[in-house]
C-alpha cells in the first residue's frame, strides 16, 4: 500500500526509546516498547494527528538463551529492518565537537479505518560518521552511561532536527515518553535562544512558549529507573548545554526526569497509585494520572475475536464495549479459553518438549526480570507450594521473560526458577519459555488460567500483563500496585496479594505475601477453579467486562488527547 499522509495536519510527535510494532521489528526490550507501540496504534484508530519517534536498534536487545545451568545468556539479536522504508532526508547533531548524521526509517501503523500513523526510525549507521557512532543506534539499552547519554542525544535532539527534513513542519506538541527523549527540550530551546538574546526575561519567556509544547510522562517509581549524567559527561558531549539554567542541574549531575518535568506543561503518571509516588519523587510539579492500557486487537488472541464478532459488533471501533461480555453465555468463554489453552500446550510441547494438560489449573507469568517484581515469590516456601499441589489442586506453572545483562538479581531470579523446575520436576509441572517476545506472549497470555504478578508496593507504576490477560477472560492474581489498584474487585476481576503498603522489612514482607498468596490459592482460587466452574467462567466474564473494557490503549489515548494534547 502507498497511502499518503498528510504531513500538514500532523501536530504531535511521540518519542520514545522504544516501540514495538510489530514482533518481526525487533527495536524494543519489552513493556515500554509496547506500549509505545499500543499507543500509536490507539492513535491511528481514533485517528489522532500524531506521529511516533524512535531509534532504529537495528541489532534489537538481546536474544536470551537459557543454558543446561539455568541461567541466562544473551546473544545478538539482529532483526530484518527491511520492512521500514530507508528516507533520504538526513540532518546532524554534535556530540563533543563530532559532526553526526543521521537518517531515518519510516513504518506506517495503520488504524482501524484508513487513518496512518507514521513512525520513524532514527538511524546513524551512515558512511562518513565515526565508528562509535554508527553503533549508537545499534543495541538497545547496551554499555555505559556514555553510550546512553549519545543514544539520547540522538533520539531527543536529532529527533526534532530531523522532523521538518521529513515535511513536518507544524508540529505542536512533542510528548516525551520517559525521560530518555528530554534533551529534545534541549534542541527546542537552543534553536528558539539563537533567534533572541540571553537576557533573563527572554529566557523566560522561551521556557514558557517550550513548556506549552511539551507533554512528560514518567514511567517508574523506582530511582534507578531515572537517567542521571554526571555534569562532566554531559560538559564533553553537550558542548551548547544551557548550563545558565540552575533549575536543571542539581548536585552537579542531570536527571533526565527532572530535565523533561521543567520544561513540560502537562506531566502524568501512568495510574492512579503512580500519580502519588512521582507528586512525593517531585514535589512541587502537579502530575496528573493517566492509566496505562492495551491495544484491544492486537491482545485478543484471534478464539476471543471471533467470540467477541459474534456477541459484541463493534467491538473492534469501540473497547468500552467489550462491557457487554455480560451477553456472553459463561460456557462459550470457557469454551474459547479453552481452544486458547490448547495452542499453548501446544507451543510449550514444541519449544520445551513438556506435554501440559488442558485439566490442570495453569499459572503464568512473564515479565522483566528484576528484584522489586519479586519474580520467584511463588517459591519461597516450595513445601508449601507442593502440599497445595498435592491435596488442594493440581498446578502447572509457565514463567517467561528477560533479565537486563547487567542486572545480576534479575539473572539469578531466572536460575533459581530454572533450579526449581528441575528439582521437583516430578512433583510439579514448571516450564520456562526462553526468549519472551511479543509473537509468545500472544500465546502464553490467553492460554493460561490466572495471571500472576508480585511486585514489591509501590515499584509498580502500572504494568500492563494482566490488561492484556484481561481481554483474554484470564483473572489478574497481583499484589496491590499499580493497576491492580483500579482494576481489583474481590473474586470478580481477580484476587489480591497482601495490602497494598506495608511497614515490614522486605524479608519479612516477602514471608508475608507468600503467605497470603498461598492462602489465596488454597481457600480461594483452587477450590473456585475445580469445584465451582460455573462460578469461575463467571469471573472470567466480569474480567472482560470491567477491566478488558477500561484498561485499553483507546481510552488511554482519549484522556491524552483531552487533558494532555489540548
């Protein structure tokens, strides 16, 4: 197809380290990367004027191996980044006293209708540029500070010099998504300061006129989640720097965040409980909440999209009507999920060579791996675990996801679970799919019965694995965080994990929600799935109901668009 877009009416560019668009495209590390690719896709639909900005990480993240130990390996992950198309238009940056050209790649998201969102792939992999700088848009989230702060330069500063090379010229709105895009505030303000002088009053004034450009949403709660430069480092890479601005350099060291948050107008947290966490991280700021979602088509698994043709037309236009599941007969859920399930015992029994059963109460969970997610929480007391096994309900456990190469907690989490499914192998079905992407996630999600997830309160800004469980009529099992605050109705949408803060030592803590979580599998989630079916297609229905219909990127889009965008 050749459709044309209309670059004139075009007036927001979202940039973002990472999109997922598509699983073949394999530029993203995992839930920022798709739901920056959910967004684009919601904005298509609802025909939004918007355009999507990114690096082209032509060797991917990592491709995760997991050896006869257990433990992770990574190996390069190159990708076919032939189905972009290579643009001719090309601009510079400086990095130090470097000259940097670069390009970009252009994919179209296609909406519903006929409407293009155009995404663009930033590219520096040139003849003429150094070496060093023809890998910067290479892999992503790779090396050091250095090479992240050059990776940022490229994505904020060469995103916006770039943007009137490729015919946008009127745009209004620039929504930095995390704080890797901030020094796109940089390039605004610097190309705005060559036009005026320097004095106090000027620069104020082109503060404020950026302010009502730029739209900020932060991500994490955790601190080591925010991109922090030493003073010296941005001194040798950023030589225009406007380093007269005390307000963005504190304790002789840029914080990305804090960077984008001076300059932004309209900043948000991505749910309620996340709102709270960043008003503390930075005090003085209104942050606003806008709840993460999903893209409804591209989670359902195709047994649920035709369930849905059948009983909800429309639904495919409209999320919010996915709230008439009411209309579904509980049996034809169960029926579909089923189907649903099949597919995934099949996938395990290619890939992992483990036959699973379609009777046997199934749990999954795949995210990142890291320490606040507190991966192997069902673990931590294997006794426990195999009692309820033994004489409650059968189990079988399917775990997926990546660990950052350098986040040695993450990486042992993924080994013990390794050395759990090999121990009690006999006992207990585990199974543990190596290099999670998006083509196995649609798979694993709507296969599974309950959808698990533990973080440690309040790490979570919002996490999306259960909104997609969700279209799937798969109940969310999830400490309180998150989300999981909004979407929570006691044995209707799911159930809880321990509350929702707590004043125990994480040890302790620890203890304490696996606990509860076994609690809630004996009493609760077993004897409901086994000995009252009815009552459990019946929380599979209000699932998509209330939270499939709520939690989707088209409502997400609608609240940007009226609170952040205007």
């Amino acid at each position: 197809m050749s459709e044309s877009i209309q670059k004139d009416k075009i007036k927001i560019a979202y940039f973002s380290m990472e999109i997922a668009i598509e699983n073949a495209i394999k530029s993203y590390a995992g839930g920022l990367g798709v739901l920056s690719g959910d967004t684009l896709k919601s904005a298509a639909d609802l025909k939004l004027p918007l355009l999507g900005i990114t690096l082209l990480n032509n060797q991917g993240y990592f491709k995760q191996i997991i050896n006869k130990r257990g433990e992770q390996v990574e190996k390069p992950d190159k990708y076919n980044y032939r189905k972009l198309k290579k643009l001719v238009a090309q601009t510079h940056i400086y990095i130090g006293k470097d000259k940097v050209k670069l390009r970009a790649w252009e994919y179209k998201v296609r909406g519903y209708g006929k409407s293009i969102v155009p995404v663009y792939f930033l590219d520096t992999d040139i003849s003429g540029n150094k070496e060093e700088y023809r890998k910067l848009t290479g892999s992503l989230y790779s090396g050091d500070n250095r090479y992240r702060l050059m990776q940022e330069i490229v994505l904020g500063r060469g995103g916006v010099k770039i943007l009137p090379l490729l015919g946008y010229k009127n745009i209004s709105k620039y929504h930095l998504n995390e704080g890797h895009a901030a020094l796109s505030t940089i390039e605004l303000f610097n190309q705005k300061k060559e036009k005026t002088s320097s004095n106090k009053k000027d620069i104020e004034k082109i503060t404020e006129e950026i302010r009502k450009k730029c739209v900020f949403t932060t991500h994490t709660p955790v601190k080591a989640g925010h991109d922090i430069f030493s003073i010296e480092l941005v001194k040798e890479l950023q030589t225009d720097f406007p380093f007269n601005l005390p307000e963005i350099i504190r304790d002789n060291q840029l914080n990305m965040s804090h960077l984008a948050i001076h300059f932004s107008s309209y900043i948000n947290g991505v749910a309620r409980s996340h709102q709270k966490v960043s008003t503390e991280m930075f005090p003085g700021h209104n942050i606003a909440a806008i709840t993460n979602g999903v893209h409804s088509r591209t989670w359902t698994s195709p047994e649920f999209r035709e369930l849905y043709d059948k009983y909800i037309p429309g639904w495919r236009e409209c999320s919010l009507t996915l709230r008439n599941a009411f209309l579904i007969p509980p049996r034809e859920i169960w029926l579909t999920h089923q189907k649903a399930k099949k597919n995934l015992i099949d996938l395990v029994y290619k890939r992992e060579k483990v036959r699973l059963s379609s009777k046997v109460f199934t749990i999954g969970f795949a995210r990142r791996f890291t320490g606040y997610k507190r991966s192997n929480l069902l673990f931590n007391n294997i006794d426990e675990l195999l009692r309820i096994n033994k004489e409650v309900g059968k189990m079988q456990i399917i775990y997926a996801g990546k660990a950052h190469p350098s986040d040695q907690d993450g990486k042992n989490m993924i080994q013990h679970i390794n050395e759990v499914k090999e121990k009690y192998k006999d006992q207990i079905k585990i199974v543990f799919l190596e290099d999670y992407d998006m083509d196995i996630a649609k798979v694993l999600i709507p296969g599974v019965d309950i959808w698990l997830n533990t973080p440690l309160p309040p790490n979570e800004a919002s996490g999306t694995s259960g909104m997609k469980a969700a279209h799937n009529g798969v109940p969310h099992f999830s400490t309180l965080d998150g989300w999981w605050i909004e979407g929570f109705i006691n044995k209707k949408t799911g159930w809880a994990i321990g509350k929702r803060r707590s004043t125990l030592d994480p040890k302790e803590l620890n203890k304490h929600d696996a606990k509860d979580l076994y609690f809630r599998l004996e009493f609760r989630i077993l004897p409901r799935y086994y000995n009252t079916p009815n009552r459990w297609r019946e929380t599979m229905r209000h699932t998509i109901a209330i939270n499939a219909s709520f939690f989707n990127t088209e409502r997400m889009m609608q609240q940007y668009a009226q609170g952040a965008y205007l």
